[in-house]
C-alpha cells in the first residue's frame, strides 16, 4: 500500500511539473502584448503601413507619440493640428519618415469653406520639405476676376473670388480689395502647372503637400535593426520617451537577445 501511495504522489508531481515547465516555457516564449499590437500598422481606405510615430484606430497610444494619432473617417486617414484637419495621402516609412497630406477641408470643395484659416502645423512634430509653395486664396473681393488665374465661386448667391498670385513680383489682387487671404502649402511643379493652365486649382490642392516628423529616426532605427518595433512611453521623459518593443518584452533602444529564450520559436 505505501509503495502504491508513494508512486501516485510521484506521478501527480510528474504531472504537476509538466504543466509548470508548460507554463514556464509559454512565459518565456510568449509575444509581449505591446509588441504585437504595435507591430500592426494602420490601413484606412487605400492608405496603408501607417506606423511610427503614428497611432490610433487599431493602434494603442504607447504605439506612438503625442501628437500623430491617426482617425480613420469615411476611410479617409485624417490627423489633426492647431484646428485644422488634413488627410494623409502617402507614407513614407524608411529614414527620414515623411507623410503627403492635404488639407482636408479644400479637398475637392475650394469654394465651400466656412472656415478660413491659414494652413498652420505644429512644428514641434512636422516641418515643412522642400519644393514647397504657398498658393494664396483670396476670398470676397471687389472684383469677380482679379487676376487671370482665378476662380469664381457663388455661395449663398454671392460672388467669392478665388485667386492666385503669379510666380513674379506682380500681386495679382494689387488693384482690388479682399477680405481675406488664405495660404495653403502645394508642391513648386503643381504651381507651376497652374501657372501654365496645365492643371486645375482642385488638382493642385489635391495632390497635397510633404511633411518631415520632427522624431529621432536613427532610434527607431535601431530598434526596428534589432527586431523590435518603435513605441512611446508618453507619461516619462525616460530616453526621451522612447520605448524599443521586443518579443520578450519592452527595452530602451534596442532588442536583447536574453539566453533563457533559446530554443523558443
């Protein structure tokens, strides 16, 4: 009887061991949650991969910083700053990240704005690239033609002139008074075109502006060199924020190969 006692208790700690070295093993091979959920990118519409420093829809918070987070409206990508609304027309992921946007609110609709403001952006995230030119809307002049490159609209049945200035010296509204002027960001070819009659006011707008992210490339970077994936820690100032998610679990720049992973997969 005690020998049948004695080779039970040993089988239920066999037994026991097994699912503990289970459990042990999953620990340790298990991904980390933060890890897998930033590793998903954002796809809203037909724009896709939308990553770093960008967050939001089925991206957490810690995924990205403050400032980037991403909407998807009507499948539209859509981000806002300093109240004002742009979409996102491309990405580009690789060093030095960049985003295409346009604003929203001319998309497709120049004449049908109730609010004109200037095109501002929060220049502690973005900048502006290169071969960039301001295009100016001029909106309820004395005039319905003041200049040849021009638009007119009629909203409420009132004339709203739309125009722009030559690449010159010459102010194309010089001769005429505007309530308000209007500047929004479209790249030097479009403006150009524009210039030319090559193209429309709306196909300018449309084709939207390029944006530098004011972040440290060279840390996601690292991070992404190591198998990791970038995130933010965004209630320290820790490294800057800055958070490296790996397999195993969160680190500062870059992933660790530990050695209690071997033989994981």
């Amino acid at each position: 009887m005690q020998i049948l006692l004695l080779q039970s208790s040993n089988l239920l700690l066999l037994i026991i061991s097994f699912f503990i070295s289970i459990n042990i093993q999953f620990c340790l091979c298990g991904e980390d949650p933060q890890y897998a959920n930033c590793r998903k990118a954002i796809n809203c519409g037909g724009i896709k991969d939308i990553g770093y420093p960008f967050w939001g829809v089925n991206r957490a918070s810690y995924c990205g910083q403050l400032g980037f987070e991403v909407q998807c409206l009507d499948n539209v990508p859509v981000i806002n700053m300093v109240n004002t609304s742009f979409r996102i027309l491309e990405m580009n992921p690789k060093n030095p990240r960049t985003v295409k946007v346009a604003r929203q609110d001319y998309w497709n609709k120049i004449c049908l704005q109730s609010t004109l403001v200037n095109t501002s952006i929060n220049v502690s995230l973005f900048n502006y690239a290169s071969g960039l030119a301001n295009l100016t809307f001029y909106y309820g002049c004395n005039t319905s033609t003041p200049s040849t490159n021009s638009q007119v609209c009629t909203i409420n049945g009132s004339d709203v002139s739309v125009a722009f200035p030559q690449t010159g010296d010459e102010h194309p509204v010089a001769n005429y008074t505007c309530k308000t002027e209007v500047l929004v960001p479209v790249f030097k070819t479009a403006a150009l075109a524009l210039e030319n009659n090559q193209t429309s006011i709306e196909d300018a707008v449309d084709e939207g502006f390029e944006l530098g992210l004011q972040i440290d490339n060279d840390q996601c970077n690292y991070c992404e060199g190591s198998g990791g994936t970038c995130g933010y820690n965004n209630t320290t100032t820790t490294q800057g924020g800055f958070v490296c998610f790996c397999k195993d679990q969160p680190y500062a720049i870059t992933c660790a190969v530990k050695s209690d992973q071997t033989g994981c997969t």
